[in-house]
C-alpha cells in the first residue's frame, strides 16, 4: 500500500500537469488556427472585393448595352431591312452575353438570373416585334414595333437586372 502511495505521489500531480498544459495549449493553437483563418479571408477578400466589383460592372455595361435605345443606335445602319437589324441585334446581345459569361462565378445566383432574365426578355422583346414586322419591311418599322413593345412594360428588362445588382453591390459595403 505505501509503495502505491509513492508512486501516485509522483505519478497524480504528473498527470494533472499534463492535462492542464494539454488543454491550455489546445486552446491556443486552436485560436491561432482560427486567427490564420480569419488572416487569411481578410487577405482573401481584399483581393476578390475588386473582382467582384468588376463583375458587378461589366454586367452592368451589359445591360445597358442591351437597353433597346443603346442597342438599336448602336448597331443601325441607314438602309437596313428589317431583318438585317433583327439579325445584327440578336447576334449582338448574344455576343455581348457570351463575352460576360465569366463573370456569373464572382456574382450571386440572385444576381446572374436577373442578367440571364433581362437577356432572355429582351430577345423574347425583340422576336415578338419582328413577328409583327412586314416580311420585307424596313429597319425603322422594325424599330417602332420594338419601342411599341417596350411601351406595354412598366421596367424595361435591363433596367429591373440593374436595379438589383445595384441593390447587390449596396448591400457588400
């Protein structure tokens, strides 16, 4: 029983000292990890704020070269038909589109559909006008029937997309 006593006497306080330094240097490791982590998407988001902004603004350009009064300006030429435009304003929103594509990865899903959507509706604008379009009618009635389009819709389509990137953008900072 003494040789027991003995040898608790030096092993129990060995053992409480063990833990005790165990814990306290478990905590301080784990809050240097959790310290580097936060570091590191500090630094992490320093660096994609700007990115992100741009993507934010080259959507926005986007979308504003889609509004029916930059596109139409933008790509008529005098003489044209109407289905020389038809043709020159869809290839133009989908080149534009295409030309954008990357930059779905730095904007939220919310953000990106909205891009999509305003895309989607103002092509669905501008076949629906070229079906109410003369077969061989001309650029400028073409035009008329796009604006006529237009009139029956309280938001153009670009304009809602950059409302909410613009509520988006807001809400970052």
């Amino acid at each position: 029983m003494q040789e027991l006593y003995e040898i608790l006497k030096y092993t129990l306080p060995s053992i409480i000292v063990f833990f005790a330094v165990f814990f306290v240097l478990k905590k301080f490791l784990d809050n240097e990890y959790r310290k580097s982590v936060f570091d590191l998407r500090k630094s992490n988001l320093r660096q994609i704020t700007p990115i992100r902004l741009q993507a934010y603004e080259r959507s926005t350009l986007f979308l504003e070269r889609i509004g029916m009064e930059n596109l139409i300006t933008r790509v008529s030429k005098p003489g044209m038909m109407a289905e020389q435009l038809h043709l020159t304003i869809i290839t133009s929103i989908r080149s534009e589109y295409e030309h954008n594509l990357s930059q779905q990865i730095y904007m939220s899903s919310d953000a990106w559909e909205a891009v999509k959507i305003a895309r989607e509706e103002t092509l669905k604008i501008v076949h629906t006008a070229r079906a109410s379009t003369k077969p061989k009618g001309s650029a400028i009635e073409l035009t008329t029937n796009i604006f006529a389009e237009l009139e029956g819709i309280d938001i153009p389509p670009n304009q809602k997309a950059i409302a909410i990137l613009k509520k988006e953008v807001r809400s970052l900072f």
